[in-house]
C-alpha cells in the first residue's frame, strides 16, 4: 500500500504542476515582465524536458534500480519547484522549469514501474485504476488550486507547495520502498541529445517565428531519425513505426495534446486578461474541462474493447475539435460564461472517450515485450504534442491590441490541430485488424501430400 500511495501522490503532483501553472500566467506577467512567448515558455520548458527524457529515465530506472531513480526525481523536484518560487526573473523560471520537467520525467515511469511490481496481476487493475484516477485529479484541480493559491497568497506559492510534499514523499520511499533489481541497459546519450535539440529548436522556431531555426530543427530531427535507425539500443525504435497502428496513434495523440494544452493556455488567460475575472474564477469556470474526463474516461476503456478503438478516437476528437471551435468563434469580452461553458464541456467530453481509447490502441499494437518502450515512446508524442500546441497557437495568436482579438483565431487553431488528429485516428485500424495483429491467428498445418 505503500508503493501505491507514494506512486499516486508522486503522479499526483507530476500532472498537477502541467496545469497549475495556466491560472498564475497574468500575475507571473505582471511580477516578472515576462512577454507571451516568455509565458509559453513557463509550459514548453517543463514539458519539452519531460518529453525528452522519459525514456532515458526509464532505462536508468532499469540500470540503477527503480526505487533509486523515483527517489532523486523526488528530490530533483522538489529542489527544482523551490527554484521556480525564488525566481527574480523569467529566464530564471524557465531554466527552473527545466530541470523540474527532468524529475518529472525520473517519477513518472518509475512510479508506474514500482506499482506494476508491488501487485499480483489479479490486484494490478485495481491498484492502477486508483492511480489513475489519482492523476486524474491533478487535471482536474490543477487550474483551481493554481487560481486559489495564485489569488489568497501568490503564484510563487503554486511551487513552495511542492517542496514539503516532496520531501516527505522521498523520506517514505528510502523507508518504505524495498530497494529494486537492476539489469545492464544501454543508454541511448547521442540520442537524448538529439532529440532534446531538435525539439527545442523546432519549438523556439514557433515561438519567435525564427524559421532559419525551424530549418535547422528539422535537420537535427533528420539526423536523429538517422541515429536511431543505426544505434543497436535506440532510444526510440523506429521499427515500431512500422504497425499503422503505432504510428496513427502517436500521431493522434500528439494533435490531441496539441489542441488541449494549447487551448488550456489561453483560455485560462482569456478568463482574466479578456473578462477580468480573479484567477480563482478564472480556474473554477475550468472545471468542465477536467471534469467530464473523470467521471466518463473510465467507462471508455470498456466501449473500447467492445466496439474498438478507432470509432472511438476519431469521434472523440471530433467531438474535442468542435467544443473548441464553438469556444473560440463564441468568444468575446462581454460574453456570459453559458457560451465558453458550453464549448468547454463539449470538448471535455470528446477527450473522455478519444483518449483511452487511444492509449488502448497503440499500447496493444505491439508486442508484449514492446509495451514498455510504446508506453513511453506513448507517453513523450503526448508531452511533446502539447509544447508543440502551445508553440502554434501562439504564432497563430499574434500580437493583437487587445487580449480577446487574437483569442478567437489561436483557439481555432487548436481546433484545427484536433481535426487533424481525428483525420490521422481514421487511419488506425478497426478492431478485427487490430486484434489479428495482436493475437494473429496460429499457422494451419500443410496438408499432406498424397500418392
């Protein structure tokens, strides 16, 4: 139980600290004299550094032991989190930011490793849902307690808060963890550095509309690509990419992850630079959102095994992709808060059912050996899809007179990336393919010939 409630608390804090930070951005503005893209920043560096290191954590994990890497990612965290309070100014936070994204990554696959090894298979659904679900609240609450924090005492306090959660996580895992096995792993460094190269140049390009740069993240994400075809321990199997599944499904969560992070970006602002609101309201009219996929997510994994997962995800997503089209083009100072509710529990529902599904889909695509390496090949489209989303709706955002005028064409923005991943979920395949691909069916016997 120990294992469980550490990992839930951990993931907890993780999945808050995406979202907590929307509510804050105006008073970080203010405080700091940041510019928007400094703001886009405040998420990109957290999430980009995620991304990018996920999959290296989990292979440390492996190397050094499970408990060990859980254990610093806490501490790194938490130190990380005290930086981010303390910051005089933006370049500080964003460098902050960073290295709090590096212990996210070292926490989540290895909370998720030690769980899996704390349970008997028939527990493992139970102690997983309660995970889950745990996480699950961090998206939930993430823009109230942001708001809440940000308005009754400062934004610095959405990271003190982190510090002593975090320490205390960390003293119970060194007391209550059993210390983990390890295994020799190779390490994919050239890889890690590619990768995080490319993805910052190629997200900095959006940022500042820099498309020299954007042109040389696009040769360095050509020559990852060539790396990682070569390299014997690739930190990214590109023969996964093979299965039309695998590589429908990252697609489609990167678009997904696009459109909702960067939607969740600017409307969180919109509620208090727009309609003047103080950031507990801005937070609590955020609600629906996070809400509809806590209450709706889980009975999504049964709609998929029954009538699979590709209905599913394209509809969800188009579902998404419309609330956020109505939420953007209804938009406006003046405009009652039924109109952008309205769109916001649309679009909340459509994640509910697209999302699970999807994580479904890719996961059972490959080989039980791959699972490992798909949830986290998985899990860094997603974070990387959300810088990304960030990224674009900010170039599509501009730099209008007013906060509301160029409201309207960035969330449209992200409604489009939404259409885009309902159009690449199209091309996962039905749920009789998909399970032949999984469980093909065994060689018949050749006949024997007869004189």
């Amino acid at each position: 139980m120990w294992v469980l409630a550490l990992s839930s608390v951990a993931s907890f804090m993780v999945v808050l600290d995406m979202l907590v930070v929307a509510t804050s951005l105006p008073a970080v503005q203010k405080d700091l004299g940041a510019s928007l893209a400094g703001l886009e920043w405040t998420v990109n560096a957290y999430t980009l550094s995620f991304a990018v290191l996920l999959m290296t954590a989990a292979g440390l994990g492996e190397r050094f032991g499970r408990r060990l890497v859980f254990a610093a990612g806490l501490g790194l965290f938490a130190l990380a989190s005290a930086a981010c309070a303390l910051a005089p100014s933006i370049g500080w936070l964003l460098a902050a930011r960073t290295v709090q994204g590096a212990g996210a990554a070292a926490i989540m696959p290895a909370a998720l490793s030690l769980l899996n090894a704390a349970f008997p298979p028939e527990r493992r659904g139970w102690a997983t849902g309660v995970y889950g679900s745990v996480s699950g609240l961090g998206v939930t609450l993430g823009p109230v307690v942001g708001g809440a924090v940000t308005q009754g005492l400062a934004w610095q306090w959405i990271f003190w808060i982190n510090v002593p959660v975090g320490v205390v996580a960390l003293v119970l895992v060194l007391a209550r963890v059993p210390v983990t096995p390890t295994r020799a792993v190779r390490l994919d460094g050239v890889g890690v550095v590619l990768s995080a190269l490319a993805a910052f140049l190629l997200a900095y390009s959006l940022v500042r509309t820099n498309w020299p740069l954007g042109l040389a993240g696009l040769a360095v994400t050509g020559a990852f690509l060539w790396w990682e075809r070569r390299t014997p321990a690739p930190m990214l199997p590109l023969r996964l990419f093979g299965s039309r599944a695998f590589s429908a499904g990252n697609a489609a969560v990167f678009l997904l992850n696009g459109a909702l992070t960067g939607s969740i970006f600017f409307t969180a602002q919109y509620f208090q630079l727009a309609q003047h609101l103080q950031p507990l309201e801005a937070g609590l009219r955020l609600l629906p959102w996070g809400v509809a996929p806590l209450l709706l997510a889980p009975r999504a994994g049964t709609l998929a095994d029954r009538w699979g997962s590709r209905g599913l995800v394209a509809g969800g997503l188009a579902v998404l992709s419309t609330g956020l089209l109505w939420l953007g083009l209804t938009a406006g100072p003046d405009r009652a808060y039924a109109w952008a509710g309205a769109g916001l529990i649309v679009s909340g529902i459509g994640v509910s059912f697209a999302l699970p599904a999807l994580t479904r889909s890719v996961v059972s695509s490959v080989a039980p050996a791959d699972i490992g390496i798909a949830s986290g090949t998985f899990s860094t489209m997603r974070q990387l899809g959300g810088a990304f989303g960030v990224a674009i709706a900010g170039v599509v955002f501009g730099t209008p007179g007013a906060f509301a005028d160029g409201f309207t064409p960035a969330i449209v923005a992200t409604a489009v990336m939404g259409y885009a991943g309902m159009a690449a979920a199209l091309l996962l395949p039905g749920r009789a393919k998909a399970l032949a691909a999984v469980h093909p069916a065994p060689a018949q016997p050749t006949p024997a010939r007869t004189a």
